[in-house]
C-alpha cells in the first residue's frame, strides 16, 4: 500500500535522463530543419513548394485538419469524463489535456505556415467577413487555445503547491514556480470549491467550443461548393474522425509515458481496456459516417462526383484510400473487439496506426477534391494535373509534428502527469495522516 510521501515521490516530474536528453536534441534539431526549410520558403515563394492553382490546399491543410482533430481528444473527451465523475479517469485526463494544448497550438502555427505571406494576417481581422468560415476559425482558434490551457492549468493547483514542498531543497528555483502557479493553495474548503466550480464552468465552455470547432473546419470545406466536400455530412463526420484521432494519440503517448516513467502502478492495464472500448466506439462511428460519406453517392452521385469516387475507389488514390479506411480504421475495430487485443502493447501498435491513418485520412479528404476543380485543368504544365508534397513541404511538416511532441515532452517533463492530490484523495491518503503517524 502506498503512502502519501511515496505517491509524491513517484508522481513527481523527474530530471531529464540520457535519453530524454536525445529524444529532445533530435526534435530541436528536426525542427531547425523545418525552420530553414520555412524561411527558404519565405524567401523563394510558393514556387519551392509543389502546390499550384489547383492543389492549392495541399499537405499544410491536411496537416493543420489532423492537428485540430487530435485536439479534440483534449476537450469534449475529457470534459464528458470530468463531469460524470469517472474515477478510473484520473490518470488519463492530464496527459489528454496536454496532448490537446500542443495539437492546437500548432494547429494555430500550421495555418500560419500555409499562408505565402504571414505578415498579411492581421488581415483577417481587420478586413473579417461574418459570412465566411475562415474568420469564425481565426476567432475559434485562440478561444480554443484559452479554455484548452485554463482546463489543464486549474486541476494542477493543488499538485503545484505539493511540488513547492517536495522541491523546496531539492531544486529552490523550481519549488520557487511552483509556488507561483499554486497561487497560494492552502486546499482550504473555500478553496476547494472554487476549483471544482471553475473546472465545472471550463469543461461545460469547452465542449460546445470543441464541436464548433470541428464543425467550422468541416463548413471550410463543404462551404466551397466542390464535388467530394459539397456534403451536410462533413461536420458530424469530422467529428467523429477527430475523436479517432484523438484517442489514438492518447493511447500512443500514454503507453510511452506509462512505461517511461514507470507508472504501471497507476495506469493499469484496466484503463487500457477502458480506452480500447472508447477506442472501438469512435472508430464504428467512424466507421457509419464514412459509409454515408462514400457508400451512398456511389450509387446517386453524377457525373463528376463518379469521377471523384472512381479516382478514390480505383484510380490513384486508391492504394492510400483503401490503406486508411482498412489498415487505419477497420484492422483496430476487429483487434479492439477481444480482449486481448486491448492489453497495453497491442493498444499502443492500434493507437500509432490509428494516428499514422488518420493523419493520412486527411491528405485523402483534401488533395484528390482539389484536383477535380469546376472546370476541366487545361492549358497547364502536366505537372499541374497531379500533386504531392515536395522536400521543402515535407521538411516543414514533420518539424511541426516534432514540434508538438517536443511541447508534449517539456510539459510531461515539468508536469505531474497524474494528479497527485486527486489520487492521493482516492486511494484515501493525504499529508496529515503521514505527520500524525511520524508523530
């Protein structure tokens, strides 16, 4: 049975080892790449990147897509799990709701990288246009971002004024923030509930702003009229999709840092059960929308949305298209089924697969439409007719990927990724009991 100081003790954010040091030199130094990759592309032009007039949303949109649905694991996912009170919640929410500020900033910053000229951004709201859905997204955005970081922020009160004490001789200047950030936390009972009212208050805001949110993203698609986006389907659909790659990725990152930090205590394989159903759940709902999205014009589409679907079912987008939707979404619904397929490493393997397809899902959703314009493409360079990333595109779009594992990293590393003072309530221990029994 744990007591109090041990719960601190293995609960409390550690030093960067050999190996964390690597893993965080390896993400600087990949984004460093990006950075150059980026500036040559400011310098140069769109022309050192291989969108066109055509395929011009290209992998920074699907990029920008995939970060905005991973987010979502961070808000509606969480906020449903806090407000009904899930006890077997408690050592996941955290590491969910970081996942869910670093995907979001960065999906911030990958929008930004797709504009060939940043510095025109205060553009969008000076010159706002109400009946547009890019101006509802600037704004949805940034208030995303704000409620993302109050619903990590207000639960680590508690845990902050736990780690002034456990580093007041350890580490001064790191016991020094951390009484910062408690802001005085005593956990008097007045204390107390403010906090449980705020985070109440935040996970309610969050959930309809985490739905607008992917449903704006969905109207900036289907808003344009196209053939393979002109559906009332997309925004239940991007949805849906969101919550597969969300989950995925919380599976993925909670295995790492189960086993990095040696949690096994904490994060038992009871909980990666828990989040194989929750997983297998969005992936049939998943699984229903595509349906609808794809089955069902099959057999009622015209002419040009045949040709869309005959490009995606057995033209050349086919092997990626099939790839996603069976290896990506059906292959984990029939390893989530058993029970053994939702033991911690098989769990992992289906979360990087899930997450590797879902990113792809979105190059699927966004290239192939683009190239199938109202308008037949003539009179253009052949290489206009087709699309895929270029070196400068894919340097860029991996830095901002080791860019959201390195806020991940920095935030699991000065962060207790499960709430101490929450677990110590659960499992019945607290400060008080450990000094009247030392006495």
């Amino acid at each position: 049975m744990k007591n109090f100081k041990t719960l601190v003790k293995d609960l409390a954010p550690k030093k960067f080892g050999k190996f964390d040091i690597i893993w965080t030199c390896f993400l600087v130094l990949i984004i460093i790449i990006g950075i150059v990759a980026y500036i040559d592309q400011l310098i140069k032009g769109q022309e050192v990147t291989n969108m066109r007039d055509y395929a011009l949303w290209g992998i920074y949109i699907s990029n920008f897509v995939f970060f905005v649905a991973t987010s979502f694991v961070g808000s509606v996912t969480v906020a449903i799990l806090r407000l009904t009170n899930n006890e077997w919640r408690t050592p996941l929410v955290r590491i969910a709701e970081i996942i869910s500020v670093a995907a979001i900033v960065m999906a911030g910053i990958t929008i930004m990288i797709d504009m060939a000229r940043p510095d025109r951004l205060l553009n969008l709201f000076i010159h706002a246009r109400l009946q547009s859905p890019i101006t509802w997204d600037v704004f949805i955005i940034p208030t995303y971002i704000l409620i993302s970081l109050l619903l990590l922020y207000f639960p680590l009160i508690p845990d902050f004024a736990i780690l002034k004490k456990y580093f007041k001789k350890k580490d001064p200047k790191l016991s020094k923030w951390y009484g910062k950030l408690s802001l005085n936390w005593t956990g008097s009972i007045a204390q107390k509930a403010i906090q449980t009212k705020s985070i109440r208050i935040i996970a309610i805001m969050i959930i309809p702003v985490g739905l607008l949110l992917q449903t704006i993203d969905a109207w900036l698609f289907s808003t344009t009229y196209r053939i393979g986006w002109d559906s009332t389907n997309f925004a239940p659909y991007f949805i849906s999709g969101a919550l597969v790659a969300g989950i995925g990725a919380l599976v993925s990152v909670i295995y790492v840092v189960r086993k990095h930090k040696k949690l096994e205590y904490y994060i038992t394989d009871f909980h990666f059960d828990k989040l194989g159903k929750l997983l297998v759940l969005a992936c049939l709902t998943y699984l229903y929308f595509n349906i609808n999205e794809y089955l069902i014009p099959a057999f009622t589409s015209k002419k040009g949305e045949s040709i869309h679907l005959d490009t995606l079912f057995t033209g050349a987008y086919a092997p990626l298209f099939w790839s996603v939707t069976i290896i990506g979404l059906i292959f984990p619904i029939i390893i989530l089924l058993f029970k053994k397929g939702r033991k911690p490493l098989p769990m992992f393997i289906v979360g990087l697969v899930v997450v590797v397809g879902s990113w792809w899902k979105r190059f699927v959703i966004v290239t192939p439409t683009l190239l199938h314009p109202f308008l037949p493409i003539q009179g253009v360079p052949e290489s206009w007719h087709h699309y895929f990333p270029s070196l400068h595109e894919w340097l860029i779009t991996v830095a901002t990927l080791a860019m959201a594992l390195l806020i991940i990293t920095l935030l699991v590393r000065y962060l207790p990724v499960i709430p101490i003072q929450r677990t110590a309530d659960e499992l019945g221990l607290s400060e008080n009991k450990i000094k009247n029994t030392e006495s």
